[in-house]
C-alpha cells in the first residue's frame, strides 16, 4: 500500500475532521468504554492553529486520506479548538520540547505504517528547527505505537474535561542531531 504525504491546508479541515471522528470512534475500542470514548471527543480534535502553523501532515493512500497528524512550536501539548485551557505561547527549541499533536489513523489504514510515517516527519520538522525533544499525550490505543518509537512514559493522566474520566499518557523522546564526527587536520 503506496503512501504518500502532504502538508495539510485549512480548507482540508472537514475532511481532517471525519477522520479524527472515525478513529475516535472505532480505534479507542477496547480501551474506554463508551462514555469515555464520547468524552474523549471533547478532549480530542483538530486544532487549526496547527494547519496555520503549517506543520501538520495528511497521508493518504488509496485516493483517500489515510492519516493525519503534526507537531507543534506551541505550549499546547494536545487537544483540539473546542478544547478549554490552550496555550498558544511559542516553545524555545534550546530548553523545551516541541509537541506531537492530533495523530489518527482511519481505521481502514490501522497497523499499516501510517502513524510511523507521521512520527517520522514530525520528528524530521521539528529537529529541522533545533528542537532537541518532543513531547506527546498519547491515549492507550495509541502508546503501543509510540513506545515502539522510542517513546517513552513521563505520567499518566486522566482528562474528565468531557464528563468521564479518559485515561492518558505524556510520553517523550530525544531527537537531538546525532554528533557529528570532528573534523582532523591533516598535518
């Protein structure tokens, strides 16, 4: 299955926006229960600052949108527009670690590599602009995948801002550029 990758445009945000749903809805399954996957949907979304931002990825495949996800220079570690308490304050690459925001899947790309590409370009942007750390809150269906990144647990969470409790996980993981090798004289 051919993926390919694109930045996302503001006028993409409906189509964002069923995505997220589908996923919402279907991948949480076996890890809250119905309440929680409802309050999920208050805690959960497309922040369009992100689109603004220009760092936020859409994969597809098949001619349809198979993923989505970004990384972000803002305080905001996750959540969408609806979602209360935002910080829209720009992160210092030098001391603070970007974000990981919004990833989904459509359930008809699950387990196909789709989040790991996504991983991938965000990892790429935000090392590009000297961020040395990322941070990401990672619900229970998605912190398998992120583990296997190399992401690993700060805390555990629960977010009751949609009624019932949703269990999550801020997960991180160094990005810093690799040394580079000095360079000798020959003398």
């Amino acid at each position: 299955m051919p993926l390919s990758h694109r930045i996302a445009r503001p006028e993409d945000a409906p189509a964002l926006d069923l995505v997220m749903d589908a996923a919402i809805g279907e991948l949480q399954r076996g890890f809250l229960d119905p309440a929680q996957i409802e309050s999920s949907r208050t805690i959960m979304g497309l922040d369009r600052q992100l689109l603004a931002d220009g760092t936020y990825f859409i994969v597809e495949s098949e001619g349809r949108i198979a993923g989505c996800g970004g990384w972000s220079r803002r305080a905001t570690l996750y959540g969408g527009d609806h979602t209360p308490g935002r910080d829209a304050a720009l992160l210092d690459p030098a001391t603070d670690a970007a974000r990981v925001r919004a990833m989904y899947t459509h359930p008809d790309f699950a387990r196909r590599g789709v989040g790991r590409l996504i991983l991938r370009l965000c990892e790429d942007a935000a090392r590009a602009e000297g961020f040395r750390r990322l941070e990401l809150m990672a619900t229970l269906s998605g912190r398998a995948l992120y583990s296997q990144c190399g992401y690993v647990d700060i805390e555990a969470i629960e977010d009751a801002r949609g009624g019932a409790a949703v269990p999550l996980v801020r997960m991180g993981k160094p990005i810093a550029c690799p040394l580079r090798p000095s360079l000798r004289s020959a003398t």
